[in-house]
C-alpha cells in the first residue's frame, strides 16, 4: 500500500476522476480511493468490495470434517446459515440494497466450502437467531453471537473470532488505552445498556476508588452519532463493538483510530462463535472445517478483507468456556 496521508474530500474530487478509472473501482471507497490518487493524494485506507459481486475467498473442500457430519445430515447439499443484517462490516446490504454481504457472510461461505454445501443465507433480526436455530428455520447462525454458559444450554458452539471492544480516537490524537486508568478524566462515548458500558462504569469505579479523575460518559445510540462526536472534539474516545470500530479506521485512517482493545468478556475473556442446535451433531463438524480454513489461510484472508485480523483466533473450539462460567 502507498503511504499515508490526508485524503482530499471525495465531493471535491469526484469530477476529476476519468472515466476509466471509475469504471475499474469495485465499491465508493475504492472510487474515492481512485479520485484521490488522480489528485495525487497517497492513502493507506482498506479498499472494499460493497458491490454484489463479492469475488468471495475460498477453501478447499475438508473431508476430515464432512466425515465427522452425522450420517443423513444435508440431504439436500444445501447450508442455511441465519445472518443479520446492518452491522458493517460483519453483515451488512451491498450497493444494490438486497445482497447480503460482510465477513460473517464469507466465514458462512467457507464453512459451506469445507463441507461440499451450497450456502443459503437467510436474513433475520437479531433476536429471532435463537427460534430460527432451534427450530431448523436454518442450520446455523453466523451472527456476532458471543459464547455465554447460559447459551450453551440450547446451543452448541464454533470459535472464530475474538470478542473484542476497541476504543475509537481521532487519528491525531496519540491516544493509548489499555486499562482503566487510561481513561480517567476523558469524555468517552458508549451505548446504553451494552457490556461495554458495564466495564466503562467498573473501570470508572477503580479510578475514583485510585483517585484518579472520574470519566463523563455521553450516551450514543447511532454509531454515526458517536463518530462525527468524535471527530468534532466532543469526545476523546468511544467504546464499541471493535469489529464496526475496526473496520472505521482501517477505512478512514485519516480520521480516526484504535487506541486499544479490551476483550467483550473482561475481566474474562470471550469469543465469537458459530452457534447450532444443541446436540445435533453440527459442531465437531464446523469447528473442524473452520480449522482447515485456519490452517490454509483462507480464513485470515477474509478477516483482513473486512480490517478483522486483529480478531482472529489461533484455532476454531468447540464449546469453549463462554461467559458466565
């Protein structure tokens, strides 16, 4: 990649960019990387693919893990895998606003893949995962599902990424956090009622308890919202799901950053997890297709596609001890 600095405003630009190079770019942020190159402006940003043709990565077809399949399980060849959508970049509705997309949707075609499937996505809200997985609407869900002890009471579980909270800065703010003290006096912006909100207020606890200054939380409820705060120096950091935080800065590295990650679960740790029915048999199977993915290099590959590579996980885990324990 070329090195970094200030990209010139895509509005201010976009008339200058020929014809040409337009016609090559495969999304907006690859046509606003185009238009700032034709006005000789370098950039380190991630280029996306938002269009419907995704190009997907890959893997190779993992008999080990077909074999581990329970006997008559797809006996149609087809993988129904519930994703939700709106969450950039884990799933999220291309530029034609129908075809699903994102890294939760890749890591579905690799597991399709290992196993010889022909992946069907289905999109669901959010809340209705759980009904749609125990009651065989789908096959799996593949939707930031953190892996909690009460979970693993209905459902069965495929480690693939870490559960992780990234603190999102200015890109010239120099800021680090690494613990609680590194916020003590900042403005930090947080949704309600989330677990990073919880760890924000422990974290402020131990710092007054130190006496060390208090934080002053502002209230988000649009990602958006919080980012043009932010960016306006009305607030020093904003603490969220780090895959969206992520995949912010990796875009736009010259507006903001990650100053630090803290895991979903902390004081513990969590992952991210393919989540089926309870007992029937579809775990061992994905855990290992996702283990071959690993192990060939497709599954980094999607992670770094999205700005993700910070959450892989060194191996794929059945039923790893989730939250709660």
């Amino acid at each position: 990649m070329t090195a970094r600095s200030r990209r010139a405003p895509l509005v201010t630009v976009l008339a200058a960019v020929s014809a040409l190079a337009l016609g090559a770019c495969t999304s907006s942020s690859a046509i606003e990387q185009a238009a700032a190159v034709q006005e000789g402006v370098t950039t380190d940003a991630l280029v996306v693919n938002t269009t419907p043709e995704q190009d997907r990565v890959h893997t190779q077809r993992n008999q080990a893990a077909i074999d581990l399949l329970p006997a008559g399980a797809f006996p149609d060849g087809k993988l129904q895998v519930s994703v939700t959508q709106g969450a950039v970049p884990l799933a999220f509705f291309a530029d034609d606003n129908a075809t699903v997309i994102g890294n939760e949707t890749d890591i579905a075609t690799l597991v399709a893949d290992a196993l010889g499937l022909e992946l069907e996505l289905v999109v669901n809200d959010w809340s209705n995962w759980p009904l749609a997985t125990q009651s065989g609407e789908v096959d799996a869900t593949i939707s930031n599902v953190t892996v909690t002890e009460k979970r693993k009471e209905l459902f069965d579980f495929s480690s693939y990424r870490v559960d992780q909270l990234g603190w999102l800065v200015r890109a010239d703010s120099g800021r680090t956090i690494a613990e609680a003290k590194d916020v003590a006096g900042l403005r930090v912006g947080v949704s309600s009622g989330t677990n990073q909100e919880q760890i924000l207020l422990a974290w402020d606890r131990a710092n007054t308890a130190a006496g060390l200054e208090p934080v002053t939380i502002d209230y988000y409820e649009s990602y958006n919202d919080a980012v043009l705060a932010l960016q306006s120096g009305r607030l020093d950091t904003y603490v969220g799901p780090n895959a969206t935080a992520a995949y912010s800065a990796a875009t736009s590295p010259q507006d903001v950053a990650i100053a630090g990650t803290t895991n979903g679960g902390w004081p513990d740790t969590a992952e991210i997890a393919v989540a089926t029915e309870k007992g029937n048999g579809l775990a061992e199977a994905f855990t290992a297709a996702l283990n071959g993915a690993i192990a060939d290099g497709s599954y980094r590959q999607v992670l770094d596609r999205w700005g993700l590579g910070a959450e892989a996980v060194a191996e794929s885990r059945t039923n790893p001890p989730g939250l709660g324990s």
